[in-house]
C-alpha cells in the first residue's frame, strides 16, 4: 500500500520492497541452515516500517526537523527488524551470514550480549545499508527478548512512582539470571551436540 501522506512521502513503497527482501534473505538462511543443524536456528522473526507517529516522535526528541531526509538519512531504524533465537551461538551464526551479505553494507555493530547495558539489557545491534535505505537488525535470545518486552513496558508507565527504583533493581538482578541461564542452556545443547557427533 503507497503512504504518500506519511513521513517517509513516495518512499514507502521501495522501504518496504528493501525490508521484505532481507525478511527474504533471512528466511532463507533458515531454510539453508535448518538441515544442518536439525533445528531452525530462528524462533520468530518480526519486522516493521516505524509508523509515522513515531518517526514524527522521534525526530522531535532529537530536536531534528520531521521531514524525509531526517527520517531517512539522520535516523536509522526506519525499517526495523527483529530475529530472536533460542541460544546465544544462534545469534552469532545469523549475524555472520549477515555480514558475509555483500548486499548489505555494515554500519554499525554493538554487542550488548557480550557488553550489557547497565540496567541488563542485552542484545545485538546491527545497522545496515541496502539500496539506500537503513535498516536496524537486533538480535536476541528468547530470554533477551522477554527481558527487553517487560523494560519496555515499564518505562511507558506513569505510575511507577516510588516503585521504580525497587523493579529497576529487580529487572537487573533478573538479567543478570537470565543471561546466567542463557550460557548454560547454550552449554547443555553443545554438550548433546557433541554426543550426537561421536555417535
């Protein structure tokens, strides 16, 4: 559907052929990778164009103007894709094939896996380039993923109040568990896979 009203003007359309395309490439990284390691190295993936709203929000807080060029050439998460696999390793085998990708153009990368963000968040963070446009991949676990979806919903809530420094110390401590959990359930699955390969 053209959205000529929005932000992003007579781009929409070619934004989104460039996200569908690399959803594409993923998907069938998936389907190569799959056979070669009995499992889908990806749980769920999601994607989106940030809507004009929240472009028009963003360009705001960063004191930019709201036009195309700040949506599309100051600002980098237009398109935003989202791949959340089951182990740690996962996230780094889809990020090598990504990067191997001579049509992508890599931007930036930070690794808040193996980096965390002071409040726990963890995550991998790519900015590509494709045909012109940007396109911000994050990369996470299930647990990284479940973290990430409750800070957020904290941080939209008026109401916290005097709570919020008791669930921000919560939330860290439980990043710290769940990242914990994440280095053993990746141990566990290479342990069985090496059993599987002296079979």
């Amino acid at each position: 559907m053209i959205k000529n009203d929005t932000i992003y003007g007579d781009a929409y359309p070619e934004m989104e052929r460039v996200m569908k395309n690399t959803v594409a490439f993923i998907n069938g990284l998936r389907q190569g990778l799959t056979p070669l390691f009995d499992d889908d190295p990806v749980e769920h993936l999601s994607y989106r164009i940030k809507s004009d709203e929240s472009m028009r929000e963003k360009c705001k807080r960063r004191g930019l103007p709201e036009t195309r060029e700040s949506a599309l050439n100051v600002l980098c998460d237009a398109i935003g894709i989202r791949i959340v696999c089951a182990f740690r390793s996962d996230v780094y085998l889809i990020r090598d094939h990504i990067v191997e990708n001579e049509a992508f153009e890599i931007i930036e990368e930070k690794d808040y896996i193996k980096h965390a963000k002071p409040n726990g968040y963890r995550s991998y963070h790519m900015i590509l380039k494709s045909e012109g446009y940007f396109i911000e991949i994050q990369l996470r676990t299930i647990s990284m993923d479940t973290w990430a979806a409750l800070e957020h919903q904290i941080k939209y809530k008026k109401n916290v109040g005097k709570s919020l420094s008791l669930i921000t110390s919560e939330l860290k401590r439980c990043a710290d568990e769940l990242a914990s959990t994440d280095i053993s359930m990746q141990t566990i699955r290479d342990m069985i896979r090496n059993m599987e390969d002296e079979k």
